[in-house]
C-alpha cells in the first residue's frame, strides 16, 4: 500500500500495537534492480513488516542531478509497492529520511553496505526508540548510476549482468 506519512504512521502504530516489528528503509529506487531486491529481501527478513520511503522527484533531482529520476516518483512507488517483500511505500520530499523517520517510529533502519551505521541519517532517532540499525551487504555490481553508465557505453547494444 502508497499511504501519506500520517497515514503511515497510523498503520506502523496499529503493526506494533500489535506486536509487530516494522523494519524501514529508504531509496530513490530510480532504475530497479536486483541489488535493490535484494536490499529489501533482507530488511523484510529481519521483521515482520516492511516500510520503504521514497524520494520524490524533486528531491532526487537535487541530490542526483538535473537528468534524474528517470522514472517519476508514483510509478517508482507502484513498482516498490508490487513486490513482494514490501508492505508499506511512503513518498518524502526531503533531501534525507530523517523526520519522515522520527514521525514514523520503525523498530529496525536499513541500509546498504555503502553506509557504515555512524553514517546512517535516522539512527539516533530509531536507537533513542530502543531501536536498532542494520547494515546489508551489497549485491556486487549493481548500481542505478553504474547501469546508467553501462547503458551510456553499450551504445544501444545488449547488456550483460554485471
């Protein structure tokens, strides 16, 4: 489900009244691909729901460039929205997840192992909460910016997997 941030907080309200784990986590998801899936298959293993937050488009234009997103922020949450591993897709307009995070109280951050978790933008937020955050692995050669060069350098011809 694309719910708004309030929204979202009501049903991350109803998981852990629950009892439920709300696990999140946040991209620009410009470009889907198997490193993405696979960031998301283990943030969802760690709990019981998955929450994903979104960068709107202006946001990723001010933190990737002019040329980006390729692909609009609704459809970028329909696609995250169809997976299976996720639960839950909220859009922010910030340059960083940080009062999204803090408004929605998840139980567990994830990151990619890009990040080191001093690194990670929501931490204090998320431990203050008695929290935790989790760094997960990347899948080795994948990236939306090293696919956008490999599609540049193909010249219109075939792509191999990395």
């Amino acid at each position: 489900m694309i719910l708004t941030p309030d929204q979202a907080r009501n049903q991350i309200r109803d998981w852990q009244g629950a009892g439920d784990r709300v696990v999140f986590t946040n991209g620009c998801f410009d470009l889907l691909h198997p490193g993405h899936l696979a960031l998301l298959e283990a943030a969802r293993d760690l709990g019981d729901h998955l929450v994903v937050g979104v960068n709107s488009d202006t946001s990723v234009r001010r933190l990737k460039g002019p040329e980006r997103p390729l692909i609009p922020e609704k459809d970028r949450a329909r696609l995250l929205d169809g997976l299976k591993p996720v639960d839950l897709v909220v859009v922010f307009s910030e340059l960083t997840p940080r009062s999204l995070i803090a408004r929605l109280g998840p139980d567990i951050l994830v990151k990619g192992g890009d990040y080191s978790p001093d690194q990670v933008v929501g931490r204090t937020e998320v431990e203050a909460r008695g929290g935790r955050v989790v760094i997960v692995p990347l899948v080795p050669g994948y990236s939306t910016t090293a696919l956008l060069q490999r599609l540049k350098n193909a010249g219109g011809n075939s792509l191999d997997t990395p």
